[in-house]
C-alpha cells in the first residue's frame, strides 16, 4: 500500500525538539575555534578507542620484554666498594637501598602514565653517571653522592620498568616471565663482584668501576631498544596512590616484603665472612667465591618455583619457599664445614629465590584494577627496604657499631657481634613472620581451601 504524499511529509519532518537540534547541526557550519580547517564542513563520527587485543601471552615481543626485564634487573642492585671501611659501606649501602625503594615509588605511578622510556632513559644515565663518580671519588661524601643517592635513584626506576611491564604481556606464563627476568640481578651478583675482584689489582679501582659502568651502559641500551607498553595508560593515575591499602588482601600482603626483606637476605650479606670465621679449612679465594655460589643457587630458584607457580598459584608456591627458607635459616647454624655450606648455599640460593620473583605476580593475581600495578608495586618495593634505613638510623644514634657489615640490613651487624647463632636465628625468624602473612593473605582471598588457585 502506497503511503499518501501528507503521510510522506509528516513522517519526513522532524518528530522531537532533538532531531530538530540534529538536521540544524548538519546544516550549520562548525566554529573554526572548535575544529581544525579541514573538519570545518563534515561532522565525522566519533572513534571508538581501539583495544589493544587479547594479552598475547607469548610471541617475539612478549620475550623481549622479559629480555628487557632480565637486562634491567641487572642494574637495580648496587655494586660495593670493598676497599671502603665496613662502617662507611653499610651507610652507603643502607642508602642506596633506601633511595632505591623510594625513587621506586615515585616511579611506579609515572610508568602508569605511559612513560617507560622516560624511566628507562633517566635510570640508565644515573646507574651509568653514577658508578663514573664513584671511580674518581676519594671521600665519604663523594661515595655517598655517587653510589647512595646518584645510583640509588637510578636502580629504582629500573627495577619498576623490569617488573611492571611484564604482566601486559603474559597471563598463564606470568609467574614464568617474571622469575626469568628476576635472575638478572643474581647474573649481576655472578660477573660485577669477580669482575671488580680479578680487575682491580691489574688496572686499578678506577678504571675497575669505569669498566662496570660500561657493562652496565650496553645492557641498559639493549632495553631501551626493546621495551615497551602494551596498553594505553589511564588519565592522569595518582603519583603516590596509598588506595591499594584499603583492600584488605594487598594490606597484608604488604607486610610480606617488609618482615622477608629484614632477613631473607643477611645470608648474602654475611656469607663470606661466616666463612672465613667459622667454616674449617676454607681458603679465602673459596669463600669470596660462596656469594656467587648463593647465587646461581637463586637463578633456579627464580625460575623453577615461578614455573610451578603458573599451575599451582602464586601463593601456595610462595608460601612453600618463604617456609623452606625459614627452616633453612635456622638449619644455617649447622653448616660449618666446606661440603656443608655449599649444599647449603645452593639450597638457600633456591628457595629464597621465589620470594623475589614471585612478590609481583602475586600482587598482580590480588590486585582488581591492572593499571595500577607499577604505583602498587613501587610501594612494596618501599616497605622492602623502609625498615633498613630506620634500623641503620636508630643503631647509630645509640652508638652502636656494625663490624663487618658489607651492603646489608645493619641490624644484624650489632647482632653478629654478639654470636653467630643469634644471627641465624634472627634470619629463621623474620622469614616465619613473612610466611604468616602470606598464608593470611591467602585466606584472606580463597578462604580455608587447600586446593584453590591464587
């Protein structure tokens, strides 16, 4: 049936004061101050914001991210200065852990911007900027400048880039990823200390430490050149967000670095020298050689159990390892022969591992919004190392030495003066702490169930 030619015009007029509003705006010249000259006569739909697809979980440039983190690990751990007196390391050390962490958080919420590689230009030049000085400083002050603060900063923005950055890349590999790219800092622990060790008798401490700032410039050069981001960052994220803090899981889960972090790593602070005083018929070239040894024993260890973890959850296998090295923390006090510390090393290397490598998967798998990871990450990385400084802070103004400390936490410097066991001890316990808080946060988020996933 043909419609009558006054039905055709009624339905051809506009029926609401909106489809009025709608013909007069495509009929009506648009303000040049409100578009550019070429959209002056055409109103083009509005664009959807293209999404950047399912998360590959693999593929060329998923790798090269974890290559990147591998190399990027390798600079956010701070190289010593042996010939330095033992007091004057420890400050410098305890600082350059502290600015570490703190630069980290600042860090965080800037990558969440969408600005790794201004993280990764400015980190790559205070590592680099920062080991040059301290091969020509001569003066407390100037280590303190050049490896403390200079360097420090530098590691902090490197080591949030390393972590951050992975988890837009892998879903079921996640845990995988990120304890393959956590070893570059036990591979920095295997080739700066023998480096400087064996180097520096023969062209002297500074072209020693020039040396290791070149290494370190090539291997930051290989991540500028590879890194990158995978999703747009959300508008203007918060420079320090404290909101992670009010969900109850990361609340408790915060407390895990900061009890583990006392700890978990007086074995490789104090190993040479446990060696040299209390492990029969070692010679001094093995017992320099025993960090390393502790080391590579960490290279399994943040691989294989972040393997494990992608089938059995993140925190099962965290909680395993962390109470694996408690146990081992104590069980320290027994190994005073050469074959006994060794195995011990190797064991302790392996299953202290997982508690670096797994922090950020595990943060990622509690963590509701994904694009908060790198400001929620900086903060534990603060609470890792905030008890450091206070602790170097309050032994002093008590007056109390720390004799024999290298780069480590300066409580267990007053502790080891007193005994050796009072040492292990402390060790075992800290890491029992940090174990009950990774089990309540596991209750916290699947409840009683032995066999559900995190």
């Amino acid at each position: 049936m043909t419609p009558r030619p006054s039905e055709l015009q009624r339905l051809s007029q506009p029926s609401s004061y909106a489809e009025k509003n709608d013909q007069k705006d495509l009929l009506t010249p648009v303000s040049r101050n409100d578009v550019h000259e070429d959209e002056i006569w055409t109103r083009k739909p509005p664009v959807a914001e293209q999404s950047p697809g399912p998360i590959p979980n693999g593929g060329l440039w998923a790798w090269l991210q974890v290559l990147s983190g591998f190399m990027l690990f390798m600079n956010s751990c701070t190289t010593y200065v042996p010939e330095t007196s033992e007091s004057t390391i420890s400050w410098i050390g305890t600082l350059a852990s502290f600015i570490l962490s703190s630069s980290a958080t600042f860090a965080g919420p800037i990558l969440d911007r969408g600005h790794p590689r201004l993280l990764l230009v400015c980190g790559t030049f205070c590592v680099v900027f920062g080991l040059m000085m301290t091969s020509l400083a001569d003066r407390f002050w100037q280590l303190l400048l050049a490896q403390g603060i200079c360097t420090g900063i530098g590691s902090g923005q490197l080591f949030i880039v390393s972590v951050a950055l992975l988890p837009q890349w892998f879903t079921t590999k996640r845990s995988t990823a990120t304890g393959i790219a956590a070893t570059g800092s036990s591979a920095a622990a295997i080739i700066y200390p023998p480096m400087f060790h064996y180097l520096v008798d023969s062209i002297g401490f500074g072209w020693t430490v020039r040396s290791i700032a070149f290494v370190a410039l090539a291997v930051c050069l290989v991540s500028l050149s590879v890194a990158r981001m995978r999703t747009q960052p959300p508008p203007r994220p918060k420079i320090v967000d404290f909101t992670g803090f009010k969900e109850p899981e990361y609340a408790l889960f915060a407390l895990v670095p900061f009890f583990g972090g006392i700890g978990l790593f007086i074995p490789f602070f104090y190993i040479t020298q446990y060696c040299r005083e209390n492990v029969g018929g070692i010679s001094e070239e093995l017992s320099f050689w025993m960090l390393p040894i502790l080391r590579v024993g960490s290279i399994f260890g943040r691989t294989i159990p972040a393997i494990v973890a992608d089938k059995a959850g993140n925190l099962n296998v965290l909680a395993f390892c962390t109470i694996v090295s408690a146990f081992l923390g104590f069980g320290w006090i027994a190994a005073d022969s050469i074959a006994g510390i060794i195995i011990w090393s190797l064991f302790y290397g392996c299953f202290s591992g997982a508690f670096v490598s797994l922090q950020v998967p595990t943060v990622v798998s509690i963590t509701k919004d994904p694009k908060t990871i790198g400001g929620r990450g900086g903060l534990l990385s603060f609470l890792s190392y905030a008890d450091v400084l206070a602790g170097q802070t309050t032994l002093r103004a008590l007056s109390l030495t720390c004799e024999g400390i290298l780069i480590g936490n300066p409580i267990g410097g007053v502790i080891v003066e007193r005994s050796w066991g009072g040492l292990q001890g402390f060790c075992g316990a800290t890491l029992v702490t940090s174990a009950a808080f990774i089990i309540l946060t596991r209750l916290k988020v699947v409840g009683v169930s032995l066999t559900r996933k995190t």
